[in-house]
C-alpha cells in the first residue's frame, strides 16, 4: 500500500468523524496515541510497537486530511535525502 492509498483509506474511514471532532481533537488523539507509541517503546513491548506506530499514522494521516495536505506529496520533502544537507545518510552536525 503506497502512502496515498493508506490516507485515502483512512480519510474513507474515519473523515466524517475526524471532521465532527475537528483539528483540535483529532490533534489530541494523535498526541494520545504517540504517547501509547512511547510508552511501548520504552517497555520494548514489541509485540504493541507495530500496532502502535500504525495507529499514530494512522492520525497523522487523519490530521493532514483535514488541512488538505497530501502526505504523498508532504513527504517528498525527503526524496533526495536530507531537506539540509541533500545527503544520504544526513551529515549535517547534530
């Protein structure tokens, strides 16, 4: 599944809902859920991880649904490496 497809299947999923709720919640339930993703983390739960970084995607994706934003195209941004520096891996200074 391409990163257009899994928005478009979350925004046939749940748009109604995300836009009843508005940016603002549906913000919060990102947030929400990138804390279940750290908290998992940081009990190497692997068995949760990969639920857990669908689940934030799957707001993420929500989220830029709602402002119009095509996260096929937000994501170009890295298409030849680093935004910074154009390099891959990134050598920019920490």
């Amino acid at each position: 599944m391409t990163i257009t497809e899994f928005q478009r299947l979350i925004r046939d999923i749940y748009f109604e809902k995300d836009s009843r709720r508005g940016k603002d919640g549906t913000f919060r339930w990102l947030v929400e859920e990138t804390g279940e993703l750290a908290r998992a983390m940081r009990k190497d739960d692997r068995a949760n991880l990969e639920e857990e970084f669908a689940d934030v995607f799957a707001w993420l994706s929500s989220l830029a649904a709602l402002e119009g934003i095509d996260m096929d195209a937000a994501c170009a941004k890295y298409a030849h490496g680093c935004p910074k520096c154009h390099a891959t891996p990134c050598r920019c200074k920490e």
